[in-house]
C-alpha cells in the first residue's frame, strides 16, 4: 500500500493585539454628494429643532462651529482624527468662552480668565470628541448606505 506521509500541521500564528486594528474611522479627504446632502438635512433638522425650542442664536452659532472645526480637523489631521477633534473642540469652545467673557468685560478677573480657560478647554474636548465622532459616524452610514464612487 502506497502511503503518503504524514505532515505535521500548519503552525497558525494567534493574532496578537498589534495585528489587529481597528480600522478607524473619520471624516474623508473626499466625499461623494449623498454625504454632503446628508450632513446639511442634520444640521438643517438640528436648525429647526432649536427654532421650535426657542433656543437663543449663540446655540445655533455655536453647533455650526464645532460641526466645521471638528469636520476640518479629520480632514486636515488623519492619521489622529480622534485627537485633532478634541484639540479643535477644546480651542473652539476655550475661544468662545474668552469671547464672552469680554463681551462681559469680565477679562481683567484673574480668577474668572484661569476658570474660563481650564473649564472650556476640558468641555470643549468632550465636546469636540462627540461631534467628531457624530460627523464621522454621518459619513461611515452615507459611505455603506451610497457606497463610494
């Protein structure tokens, strides 16, 4: 009887943490027309949602910003899209705060100056993380939904 020999078997290497990624996830370089239709109908429903809510203009203001910053971030920091939206978010709201505490006049308080800083940088983080995150997510379900092209 003509048998063949046996072979050991293939060594099949566990994937290690370092091998398997993620992939991660941003706003593209490039986006095709649904995404553009898409992200202005959100932030035109968010725009009509705070009309019906009587909500002041600086909230209107201030949604808009954080959505181009964040969105002009990814774009322009891709290899750390989570990173360059909490840094556009923290200096974004760090701004807006500085700017109502002159419209205050309230700029030559030590006190007030180091509080506004500190705390709008750590919100305006948190806040730049959410908006990217939601500006990415925006274009992740138009990309599976349109595909590119």
């Amino acid at each position: 009887m003509n048998s063949l020999p046996e072979l050991p078997p293939p060594e099949v290497a566990a994937p290690t943490p370092q091998s398997v990624q993620p992939k991660l996830y941003q706003v593209p370089r490039r986006f095709n027309l649904p995404s553009v239709f898409v992200m202005t109908t959100l932030l035109a429903a968010v725009c009509g949602i705070l009309k019906a809510s009587n909500a002041p203009t600086p909230v209107y203001l201030f949604i808009a910003v954080m959505t181009v910053v964040t969105c002009a971030a990814q774009i322009y920091a891709p290899k750390g899209p989570r990173l360059a939206s909490v840094v556009g978010g923290a200096l974004t709201f760090t701004a807006l705060g500085l700017a109502m505490l002159f419209r205050a006049n309230a700029f030559r308080e030590v006190e007030a100056l180091f509080c506004t800083v500190i705390s709008s940088a750590l919100a305006g983080a948190l806040l730049g993380y959410i908006f990217g995150t939601l500006a990415a997510a925006v274009f992740l379900i138009t990309d599976r939904v349109f595909g590119r092209r």
